[in-house]
C-alpha cells in the first residue's frame, strides 16, 4: 500500500496511512463490518510514498467457510481522486449558478428570486 510493507500494515497499524480526519470514520465502519459480517465499503483518503494523500475507495468482503464462519477477508483500495475533484467542481459551479441567478433576479422556476431587490424581467427566446 503505497510504500508500506506488509508488516507495516499488520493489526490496525495501516490506519496511519489514512488521513487524521478520516482515521475514525473508517475505524468505525470496518469495526461494524467485522462485527456484523457485512461486506465494507468506504471512502477516506490514503496517503502515498511521496506524502500527499489520495481519496480512495476500500472494500472488503468476506470470505465464509461452509458453516457461515468467515475465514479471512478479501479487499481492495480504488483511487477515486478525479471524481472527487469532479464532484467539488459540480459543488462549486452549482453554487456560482445560484449566485449568479440571485445577482440578476431569475430563478429555476422562471420567478424572480428572492434575494434580488429589483423587479425580475421575463427573458424569453424567439417564438
């Protein structure tokens, strides 16, 4: 896992890879995961060998012996970082839409809205 050997993730010492801000959320989902049986899944950022850290998606399955009993579990880390990025910039643009409708009086609906003090004018295209 980016620079870590095999050692270095044994028992929950893998959890210093992960960013401080996501090390409880992940701690907590895959402590219900094991505990329930339930296959994991979460997102958190894991940090590389050069030192920046990268959103991932982790999930687990378990692996069941004929009675049910899980025997080991068996996961993987997708890099989601573009689509993060991209998520943050639909937030971003969204919010500069409604800015910039509020600036000029329109709203979705074809209204005047409400944060605009003047008259809204009804623009409409060529019939």
């Amino acid at each position: 896992m980016w620079g870590l050997s095999l050692e270095d993730l044994q028992g929950w010492a893998w959890t210093a890879a992960i960013h401080p801000e996501d090390v409880k959320g992940i701690v907590t989902s895959w402590r219900a995961s094991l505990a329930s049986g339930e296959p994991f899944q979460h997102e958190a950022r894991l940090r590389r060998a050069d030192g920046v850290h990268r959103w991932m998606l982790h999930r687990k399955v378990p692996l069941r012996d004929g009675p049910g009993k899980i025997v080991k579990w068996y996961g993987l880390s997708m890099d989601i970082e573009d689509r993060k990025q991209a998520e943050q910039m639909l937030r971003d643009s969204r919010k500069q839409l409604r800015a910039l409708t509020a600036s000029i009086g329109i709203t979705a609906r074809g209204g005047a809205h409400p944060d605009c003090p003047r008259k809204s004018t009804t623009i409409s295209g060529p019939n």
